[in-house]
C-alpha cells in the first residue's frame, strides 16, 4: 500500500508535464519450475561444508569465525522461507551439514550416494531432497573515486554470493532439478579519506548475510506462486468526467472509476479520447481481478479507436490470463 500511495505521488508529478501517467500492479506469477505431483515433503540439506573459504576485506578477525556455515545457512533460510509459501509442501530442515564432493571449485560435484539420498529422506520422511551442492561468498573493497575529485574518497564494498541447487527424486532416483545462481550488489560511501569511508560501509559480514538470504530466496521463489509488481499506463483524462474518473484511479477507487469513465466513454466525441478511456477502463478491471473485462475494453481501445499503447497492454493482459491457468492448475494439483 505504501508504494502504491508513493507511485502515485511521483505520478501526479510527472503527470503535469505529459498525456499519461505510470502507474503499477501487484500481480500473481506462477511457479516457474512445476514439482511433480508425487512430491509433498521436501527435506532441505546443506552440502557445502569445506567448498570454499569466504574471504571478506576490511573484516575484524572475530567476525571471520565459522562465517562459511553461517552464510550458507543464511542461503537455506532464505530458501526455506519461500518454500513454505508452498501450501501443497511441508519442508523441513536436515539438521547435519554435509562435506562437500569438491572442496576446490564452485561448480557442481558427484552427486550424492542414492544409498545416502535414500537415508536422509527416510530420517525427513521426505520425497525430495533439496540440496544446496556449492557455496561461495567473496566481499573486497574498491576505491571508486575519480582522478579530479578533490576532497572527497568514494569506496564501494562488492559482495558476491553464488550458490548451486540438485534436487533429487527419491521415488524415481532421478535428479529432477540443477542450477547454479549468483547475486552480487555495491555498497558504496563517500568521505574525506578512504579510512573514514570504509569505516561507514557495510560490514562485509551483514551485506553478505543479506545477499546469501537473497540467492536462497531467488531458488525458492522457483518452486512456488508468488507476487510481483510491474509497470502500467493510465491516460489523463480531457473531458471532466474523464478527468473525475482519473481521479477515482488515482484514489484506489477502482469501481468508482468505472462507473464514471463508463459514462464518460458514452458522451464523448473524440475517438482518441475514446480510446484513451477505454484503456483506463482496462487497467481499471485488472487492479480488480477482471481479467477478461480488461480485455475486452483494451481490445475496443485498440480496434474502435486505434489506441496503439492498448495492443501492447492487451499482449500483458493475454499473458497474465494464461499464467493465471497455469497458477490454478498448480493449486489444484
């Protein structure tokens, strides 16, 4: 809610110097790797013990200690967090760290010994294992600032995750899932001298955490639904009920709005201000779940009265009805 009042703040300000206005919605994606129906408890092992050495620049000595299991942990929260979005699974954490089958790169290994796959999924009563098979952080510092600059020092930390996932199929001994991700981010500071910019930065430790937990969740978020926000376009209205039902939008007072941009529609003349209103009308119906109104009103904008921007919308809107199936099917599985 807060950044949909936030957008529309910036988009009344934009909006005084241009015909449309930005806008956004929080839609539903599906998952984008589809589990098969069989599979109902996930257990969740960390394989990466002894993969790599973590090294973080500028890093007090005590805060260097056990840092490896701790990230990767922090990777396996994240990913649990996700998982359990997924009300068709019940997961569970393996409570041993595992050695890893490559303790000199960070690519996958040997698969994991089916005899032990079998046991550890007997001990989770799961029919999966998630294994996180490699792990590697890395955080350095960079002195970032420009040759002419005087006066001022920029540093930048870099921190790096990279993380690589197996799934294996109990049932069928197959391994059904791999995939290797990585995040990284700059932390950046300014001040009179290196030493007091680095002294503001980041701790190398806490922006790793934060990343570790990211490329969990960038894992998990492939096995179930989820929310994401993207970009729209309203018009602004020219008439006074156009203008009104502008307004309504603007307001989150979507029914509102289409009760007056419908009247609207009705007593106007122009046949590019129709059509402007009817992708209000279309945008309207989506913020209320209305898929098929939305297009049905984007499709009268674009071939009644040629709105161009109501094509490219109704491309979206066509998406997002077959990614709705998709979602239904899942939640029925």
């Amino acid at each position: 809610m807060k950044k949909n009042l936030a957008l529309i703040l910036i988009s009344l300000f934009m909006g005084a110097c241009s015909s449309i206005r930005q806008m956004e919605v929080n839609i539903p994606k599906p998952a984008l790797f589809e589990l098969p129906a069989d599979i109902k408890r996930v257990a969740i092992i960390d394989r990466s013990e002894g993969n790599a050495t973590t090294i973080i620049e500028g890093a007090l000595t005590g805060e260097m200690v056990g840092i490896d299991k701790i990230l990767s942990q922090e990777c396996i929260s994240g990913l649990t967090q996700m998982l359990n979005l997924n009300d068709k699974l019940q997961v569970t954490r393996h409570s041993e760290r595992l050695k890893a089958p490559n303790t000199t790169s960070t690519g996958f290994g040997a698969n994991l010994d089916w005899a032990i796959v079998d046991q550890i999924a007997q001990q989770n009563n799961a029919d999966a294992l998630l294994v996180l098979e490699y792990f590697d952080s890395d955080y350095n510092i960079r002195d970032q600032t420009k040759p002419n600059n005087v006066g001022t020092v920029l540093v930048q930390g870099y921190a790096s995750v990279t993380g690589g996932f197996r799934i294996y199929d109990t049932k069928n001994r197959t391994i059904i899932y791999e995939r290797g991700l990585s995040k990284s981010r700059n932390f950046g500071e300014t001040a009179a001298t290196r030493e007091m910019a680095i002294a503001k930065l980041i701790k190398g430790s806490t922006a790793l955490k934060s990343l570790s937990n990211e490329l969990g969740k960038s894992i998990g978020r492939r096995f179930t639904a989820y929310y994401t926000w993207e970009d729209r376009i309203i018009f602004k209205g020219k008439s006074q009920q156009a203008q009104v039902g502008e307004r309504y939008i603007l307001s989150q007072s979507y029914q509102e709005a289409v009760t007056t941009l419908s009247k609207a529609l009705e007593v106007e003349s122009d046949m590019k201000e129709k059509g402007r209103i009817c992708h209000n009308l279309g945008y309207c119906y989506e913020v209320l779940g209305d898929l098929q109104r939305s297009k049905t009103w984007l499709t009268k904008g674009y071939t009644e009265y040629g709105n161009d921007k109501s094509l490219a919308y109704l491309n979206t809107i066509n998406q997002r009805i077959t990614e709705e199936e998709i979602i239904e099917r899942q939640r029925n599985k």
